[in-house]
C-alpha cells in the first residue's frame, strides 16, 4: 500500500464541503489512505483514514476562515 493510486478518490462521497476539500488536498498531496470503510463505531458514514499527523487548532481556524469568506 506504498502507492495512492491503490485506492480510487473516495472523498467524493463526503458530504461535509470543508472535509471534503480537506480529503481532496491530501489525496493531491499524494497522502496515503490507510483505510476507507465502515467505522468500527455504529456510525452509517464510511470513513477516510490518512497517514498524517494533523496541527487540529491550525487545521480548523484555516476552516473557520475559509466557511467566513464561501
């Protein structure tokens, strides 16, 4: 699993407009998708596991201003 192409483009499934723009600039920074399925939890969402370490508070102020300015 050393390459992304092994896995297609899932992030369109995703509802959320912010997360989905978040999946799509990772798949184009060739990030890798660990996993894509189910979660473990009841949840009816499939989820998206990226192999990366994520600054959350930079992460959702980038978004805050991004949802402030669309």
């Amino acid at each position: 699993m050393d390459n992304i192409k092994e896995f297609s483009d899932f992030s369109d499934s995703i509802r959320s407009t912010e997360l989905r723009r978040l999946a799509k600039k990772l798949i184009k920074e060739n990030t890798r998708i660990t996993f894509y399925g189910k979660a473990w939890s009841a949840s009816k969402a499939d989820w998206i596991y990226f192999d990366r370490v994520f600054d959350f508070k930079k992460t959702t102020e980038k978004i805050r201003i991004w949802r402030k300015y669309n």
